[in-house]
C-alpha cells in the first residue's frame, strides 16, 4: 500500500485487541454463514464437480465456494484501505482486477474457458495489479524494467499454483489462512506502519477461511473452485509481493515455501517427462499422499503444521540471517514431502 502522506490520515491506524477480535469475528462468521448460503444454492442449482480418474473425491460435491470466500476477500481489501486511509489509485484498481478475476474465473467453472483466455487475463489483471506496487521487489538487484518483469511473472505463476494445489478437501483453506496468519504475526513482531494494513488483511483471511474450513474440511461439503482459488491466489500473491518490497523478502517466500516448492518441483519434473502440463493430474505430492492411503484431513493438517514450523521460522531469533531462515524452512518443507511420500500409513484411507 502507498505510505505517501497524501495517501493516509493522520490519525493512528492501528486497532486495539478487542477491535481486532470483533474485526476477526465478523469475517469469520461471514463466511461461516455466507458459506451456507452459498452451498444450499450450489446444491438447488446442481452446480457439481464429478468425480473422474484424476479427482481426489469419490461423490458429486458442490463446487463453487469462493462464491462466498471471494466477495468477503474484497470487501476485507477494501475495508482495509478504508479504515487505513487508502486512497491510492493503483491500489483500488488492484482490488478491481481482482473482482474481475473473480468474475472470469466463475465463468471458467461454469463454462471452461480456454487457457489462452483464462493466462491473458490473468495477465491483464497482473500488470493492473503493479499499480499498487510502487517499491522494487527484488530490492534494487535487477533494473526496474527487469524487476516489474519478473514480478509479473512470479505472481501469474502464483495465482495458477494456488490454483493447481487446491486438490482435497482443507488444503487451501490451511494454506491461505496460514499465510494470513504469518503477515499479522509480521505486524505484532514489526508494527510499522507500512505492515499495519497489510497485518489486517491477513488478520481477516484467516478468519474467512476457518469459516469456510467449517464446510470444506474433509469430508468437503463443498469446494472453493477457481471463482475462490484464483482470486485468493492474487491477493495472497499481492500481499507477499509488498511484504518483500519493504524489505521482509524472507518471509514472503518462507509462507508460502510448499505450496512453491510442490507445485513448482511437480511442474517442472512433468515439463521434463515432455507431459502436457496444462493439463490435470494426480502427481503433486500432497495427491501421493492420499493415493498411500493418507485422508485428506491428515495431509492437510500435516500441511497446518508445517505452516506453523514456517512462520516459526521466520521470527524466531531475529538476529537470524535471512538465507539462514531460508535454508531452515527448505529443510521443513523437504520433511514434510518426505512423510507425505515415505512415512507409514497407520490409517483407514479417507479419500
């Protein structure tokens, strides 16, 4: 967010602990609620996903959940801009990419866009959304031209492995909320003032998406699909991106460190075996874990917990180097792809 005086009020932005509960509470049963709403319309329209060989679920479920999560997310976004004094223009236009993402992405579910069609928005609302990033990313390392670049890049290839990793029931409501959870910890630990508004958002992705947790922990009553997924991911994907251009690049890329290294390992290994990689699939690790016979609530609290040792990681000892705490969250991450593919299943399969 722009942090110009002409862009914020004078007054103090911050919240007390009962404003933050009260602040969290609403969006949390928000979601709870709109959540329902939403589901009891899915299932009067018969709007299902079918299960097919490369599913992780046996029964027609409701699909189109971000059809609560997503309009909660922008009016959280621009709440926050609100009450923190936003009044930058990028930042608003930002927010309104993002609503058409939804828009198209409700479209896809419904109707199968094309990928040429659905990347080359993505890719519109991307370049609209570097309005609302006005420092260097990659912190003056690269030229700007080199920089904006790459971010517009990285942040494309966010949305779609946001996309491609919400495959059983919990993973991403556990993933969006602990990133969430990690920018407010941020804000406690580093209470400046450029952090403030982004702890909030975080603050309040996590309320929705215990909300939304409610209906889609296994087994899911509904799924989030990319009307929720795609949306989510370029927020999420926003938020890092501010977060590492004020100078916390550590802990942008520690939050999110599986997702990154599932998708992104999984993609390229597939590119390599010259496999469409376009196309749907059961080989990201999180999917070994449940075709050993893992439930999907069991991986994805293995995930939760992972994502706890993360955000540990990246505030303990704040005299840590940063590539330290790198290398520290790889090691986390590699254990947790060794369990999903190597540790005893002690279980009765779940998926």
């Amino acid at each position: 967010m722009d942090q110009s005086d002409g862009d914020r009020d004078k007054g103090d932005p911050t919240m007390t602990f009962a404003g933050l509960a009260t602040f969290a509470s609403i969006f949390l049963v928000g979601s709870m609620l709109l959540t329902w709403v939403v589901l009891n319309y899915l299932r009067r329209k018969a709007i299902l996903d079918m299960p097919n060989h490369r599913s992780s679920h046996a029964v027609p479920t409701p699909r189109g959940g971000g059809l609560a999560v997503t309009p909660l997310l922008i009016l959280l976004v621009a709440g926050v801009f609100v009450f923190t004094g936003v009044s930058a223009v990028g930042d608003w236009l930002m927010l309104a990419a993002c609503a058409g993402l939804g828009l198209l992405s409700w479209l896809d579910d419904r109707h199968d866009l094309s990928a040429a069609k659905r990347f080359a928005l993505q890719f519109v609302a991307v370049i609209i959304g570097m309005l609302a990033l006005d420092k260097p990313v990659l912190g003056g390392l690269v030229p700007m031209w080199l920089d904006h670049v790459l971010v517009v890049l990285a942040w494309v290839w966010f949305i779609n492995l946001f996309n491609f990793m919400d495959g059983i029931d919990g993973i991403t409501g556990v993933e969006a909320g602990s990133i969430g959870l990690g920018i407010f910890v941020l804000t406690l630990f580093v209470p400046l003032p450029q952090f403030i508004g982004l702890g909030y958002i975080g603050l309040g992705i996590l309320a929705i998406m215990i909300g939304f947790l409610i209906w889609n922990w296994h087994p899911a009553k509904l799924f989030l699909g990319d009307v929720g997924s795609i949306p989510l991911g370029f927020i999420l994907g926003w938020l890092l991106l501010k977060v590492a251009s004020e100078g916390a690049w550590a802990i942008a890329l520690i939050l999110p460190s599986y997702y990154l290294f599932d998708a992104t390992f999984t993609l390229i290994k597939r590119a390599l075996q010259r496999e469409k990689i376009w196309q749907a699939h059961r080989e990201h690790f999180y999917q070994k874990a449940t075709q050993r016979g893992f439930s999907h609530a069991r991986v994805s609290l293995m995930i939760l917990v992972s994502n706890l040792i993360l955000i540990a990681v990246c505030f303990a000892q704040s005299d840590t180097p940063d590539w330290m705490r790198v290398i520290a969250a790889l090691i986390v991450v590699l254990g947790l792809v060794g369990m999903m593919v190597r540790m005893p299943v002690r279980e009765t399969p779940g998926t």
